[in-house]
C-alpha cells in the first residue's frame, strides 16, 4: 500500500509515469498491416488495438482481466438543495451495489469485469465549496491515495466511475474552472431537477468559481472544488498510467475528475480513451476539449462507471480482432 504525504508528493509522482511503448506499438501497426482483411477495414478497432497494445506493450495484447472501480463520496454543497435526491441515497445505493442490484453489476457481469467498491467516508460529506475548499489537503490526498490503491495489480483494463448524490454540481465547477467559461455553460440536470433547481445550481457553481477560480493547477482546483470520489478516480487513473493499465473513462463527471490530471501534467490522460459521450449536455463540450472521441453515444446519464463498462467488450473485440486474426502469410492467403 502506497500513502502520499501531500500533492506535492502526488505532484512528483506524475513526472516520473511511464510513457507509451513505441516499440511495441509499430510491432502491433507492422502485424496490422498483415492480417487477413483489406487495408482499415476494422476502421477506429485497428487504432484501438494498437494504442492499447502500446501502452501494453505488448504487440500481441488481450484483455483477460479488466476491472471496474466505483467510488462513493457525499457533498457538503448537496445541502443547497442541487440534486433531486437526498444525500442518504448514496449509501444505499452502495449497498445496492454491493448485493449486486444495480446496473452497474449487470453490465460488469456482462463484460466479464471485475467490479470494486470503495466508499469514502460517507458520513463526512466534504465542506460546501461556496463556502470554503471543498476538501483539506489531508483529505483530498486521503482521497487520492484510496483511488490508488484500489487498481490491482494484475488489472489490464481500468474503468472507473462514481456515486454521489450531488457530485454533477462539483463536476461543473471542476470544468469551469479547468477550461473556462460561465457556470452555465457547464452545468446540467445531473439527476433531474426542474427549471428553478438548475437555476439554483447554476448559481451554487457560480458562487464556487468565484471564490475558487484560478487558485491553483487541477489538483488543487481538485481541493477546492472536488469531492473524495472525483479525488478517488483520479488517484486510481494516475495508478493505471504507473502500471501501463489501459483506461476508459465514464461520463461527465469521470472526464471533469480526469480533466484535473490534465491540467496538472502534460499528456496525463495519454492512457485513457473516452468510452461514450453521456447525456449530460456539457460532456461534449469536455472531451473535445480533452481530445477524446468517444466510442458509443447511446444517451446514457446513470455514472456509476455504466457507460464505460459498456464499452469494455469493444476495446476486448478490438484486441481479439488484431491478436487473434491470422496474417495472410498464417493462413496461406494471397496478400494480393
């Protein structure tokens, strides 16, 4: 188990992550090249498999143990009234995952993923950020380190994702402040809420930024701003980049926690694909930002990791494609 003293700790480990094998990514571009079917005929499932294989690196990669982490945190800033549901809801919806109720279990089960979950501290929600950080750094380091050390060791594939009644609001206030603009341009209905509760929340983010904004790099903003299941995803991430684990990223909430490794270090997310574009109306805007093009659109707004553990059997059948196809000269095929 690894503990952090501080960001500055946190901070440092960033610079010395390991970057993309390019060895081994041109061996999987050379074996493209000769397995049995035209030239992109697999279209974006060739570029897959080959990122993936390079930060495997490995030429020949498969996914055999991917692993899905949701992480659960409750807000001081709910309190203002920004979800449509009341914070007790997080606890029991962690249970309901631990019994194996809710979608996320079945899609897990589905994709063949292992699926962790790591509450955190629900009976302390952070501190309203309108009024103060949202986190000490005790805390949000605490945080960090929790995420970290949840990916196991033998992972080949990380999704990460979150429950936390509220945490739509905190995820706003991270891409404003990141990447700019007003609090409306990035706050949706997260769960719900009618005209006058967005409205409200728009308000709540507002007041954030104006006390938070431009106080420091995305770990930081991540202090201020975040909650310990954004701080959770975000340790476990950087985790998988140490350990050349392959991530998909969930929706708007998983890229706005995400977005705060980017905004700390250069090329931090270099390791993480966007497994789909959400409902959420901001999450667009946020990948594009990021350059992530997602890989399914299907109008998903649940988090909980749902949206990328969907996407888990296509980075697989990318993979099963390029490792497991033979090449002209295997099956005695003319290359032409």
């Amino acid at each position: 188990m690894i503990e952090f003293s501080d960001l500055e700790a946190f901070r440092k480990a960033l610079t010395t992550m390991p970057d993309l094998d390019v060895d081994a990514q041109n061996g999987a571009a050379a074996r493209n090249g000769q397995l049995t079917k035209p030239p992109g005929a697999l279209g974006r499932l060739e570029d897959i498999a080959q990122w993936y294989a390079g930060w495997r690196g490995n030429p020949q990669p498969k996914v055999t143990s991917p692993q899905i982490i949701v992480f659960a945190g409750n807000h001081g800033v709910a309190g203002q009234g920004v979800s449509a549901f009341p914070p007790e809801v997080t606890e029991q919806m962690v249970m309901n995952f631990q019994h194996g109720g809710a979608a996320i279990n079945q899609l897990a089960r589905a994709a063949g993923a292992q699926l962790d979950v790591h509450a955190l501290d629900l009976d302390r929600p952070t501190d309203d950020f309108t009024q103060g950080p949202a986190m000490s750094e005790r805390d949000v380091v605490a945080a960090l380190t929790a995420g970290w050390n949840a990916v196991r060791a033998d992972t080949d594939l990380l999704v990460v994702g979150e429950m936390g009644i509220g945490n739509t609001t905190p995820a706003a206030a991270l891409a404003a402040a990141l990447l700019g603009g007003e609090a409306a341009d990035w706050t949706g209905r997260g769960t719900g809420v009618d005209d006058a509760g967005l409205t409200n929340k728009i308000r709540v983010v507002a007041e954030g930024l104006a006390l938070h904004k431009g106080q420091g790099d995305g770990l930081e903003t991540l202090r201020r701003l975040g909650g310990r299941e954004l701080a959770a995803m975000v340790g476990a991430i950087a985790r998988a980049r140490s350990l050349r684990i392959p991530v998909i990223l969930d929706g708007f909430i998983c890229t706005a926690a995400a977005a705060c490794l980017a905004y700390t270090a250069k090329g931090a997310l270099d390791h993480c694909i966007a497994g789909h574009l959400s409902a959420e109306g901001a999450h667009a805007r946020l990948l594009d930002t990021l350059g992530k093009e997602p890989l399914l659109s299907f109008g998903l707004r649940l988090g909980e990791a749902s949206g990328a553990a969907l996407a888990i059997p296509i980075i697989k059948a990318a993979l099963e494609c390029h490792s497991g196809m033979a090449t002209f000269a295997e099956a005695g095929v003319s290359a032409g």
